[in-house]
C-alpha cells in the first residue's frame, strides 16, 4: 500500500459540509437576489403610479396627449414608459372632465340668472266727488185769500137750527175751542174744523182759517145743505143734534 494518505471519514464529513455551505450560500444569494429585483419590480411600480397621478393631475389644465408624449419622450427608462391603454385612459378623463366641466358652467349659467320680474302696474287712485247734499225747502201752500161771500142771513133761532149763527158757535166751540182762525197743521182748519177739499168742494177759496167768521158759517150751511150734521160726526153727536 502507497504512503499516500487515504481519505478518512473525517475528511469526507468535510467535504461535505463545505459543499452544503456553498450551497446554502448559493442560495442565500439566490434569496437576495429575489429580494432586490421584487425591491426593483415595486419601486418600477411606485414609479409607474407617480407618474400616472402626476398626469392626471396635470390633465386638469392641459392637453393630456401632449402631456403623455411630453413625458413619455422624456423618460429614457424602459420602467417608467407608459402604455397606449394608460393615455387612452387619461384621454377619456380628460374628455370626462372637459364634459363634466362644461354642465357645471351651464348649471351656473342657469343658477345665476335672474329673472326681473315686470313692474307692478302704476296704482290709480279715484278720488270721489263730494257729495253735496241738497235739502229742498219746506213746502209751502200759497194760496189765493178767500174771495168775499155774501154771508148767509141769521135766523135768530137756537141750536140746532142750521140758519143760527148761534147754533154754528156751539158747534165752533165744540170743534176748535171757538177759534175761527186756528191751524194746526193735522189738515183740518178754522172754527168749523173744515178740511180742504169740503171746504173747496162747496165753493171757498184760500184756507178756511183765513176767512171770516161769517164766511165760515156760510160755507157750514152749504155743507150742511148737502150732508146734514153727519159732516161733523163726534161734536154733532155729544150735542145731541143726531
């Protein structure tokens, strides 16, 4: 046998934990290897968000397609480049907003409006007349004085002899107190109480209470002539002549 040393157990156990320790080591690398590029793979992302917000805030104020180009064109990374779909989608927005914003200024327009109501009309004011009030003045009866008669001759006898001027001042007492010229204003006038239209009916004038007593007895025998003592009814009767 060869002075060469042979191989122990010792030296294959060795072995064998320098091949594990590499391996582990491999892997350990492997694992921050992944750990890196999933770093990358989400900063690549958080890259692609910011700028996708940072259009589309300033697609509120400008072209959003010169914008994208802008900033597209600019970008010399391959991570932060920005699909077709993302611009069509910040065009959309856009157009959206552009929509949204003209019905806002068209609700304002109708907000705003005001509507002036038209003038009341001018109130007319009707000042009544005065009211004049007229009184009539009190009616008064002219009439014509009593034209003279012929009285009637005295007989001389008593009461009730109609021909008596004696029976015709009982009667006169009896009717107006013996006043042949009283007028009280109740129609009936003079010392026989005539009322107007017995007194025309027998042929007088003017009012009996402004004829003379001999007038008056005349025109009660006339009266008389054609009604007896019934022309005066209550005085005739208490006297005792019907």
């Amino acid at each position: 046998m060869s002075e060469q040393t042979k191989p122990t157990n010792h030296d294959h156990i060795e072995l064998d934990l320098d091949e594990v320790g590499q391996h582990e080591v491999g892997q350990h690398d492997d694992v921050l290897g992944d750990v890196e590029a999933e770093e990358q793979r989400k900063r690549r992302k958080d890259l692609r968000r910011a700028v996708v917000g940072g259009l589309a805030g300033i697609a509120m104020l400008a072209t959003p397609i010169v914008l994208a180009n802008t900033l597209v064109g600019n970008d010399d990374s391959a991570d932060a480049e920005i699909s077709s779909a993302a611009i069509s989608a910040l065009r959309d927005r856009s157009e959206a907003n552009r929509t949204d914003a003209a019905r806002a200024a068209s609700l304002g327009s109708v907000m705003t409006t005001t509507t002036t109501a038209p003038p009341p009309p001018p109130t007319t004011t009707t000042t009544a007349p005065p009211t004049t009030t007229t009184t009539a003045p009190p009616e008064t009866t002219t009439t014509e004085a009593p034209a003279p008669v012929d009285p009637a001759p005295d007989s001389g006898g008593s009461a009730p002899d109609p021909y008596s001027y004696a029976t015709w001042d009982q009667l006169a007492q009896c009717e107006s107190g013996g006043n042949w010229s009283i007028n009280t204003g109740n129609g009936y006038y003079g010392g026989l109480q005539f009322s107007l239209g017995s007194w025309q009916g027998v042929g007088g004038t003017g009012l009996p209470s402004e004829a003379s007593r001999e007038t008056q007895i005349t025109m009660g025998i006339r009266l008389y002539e054609s009604g007896g003592w019934a022309n005066w009814p209550a005085c005739t009767r208490s006297l005792g002549w019907r």
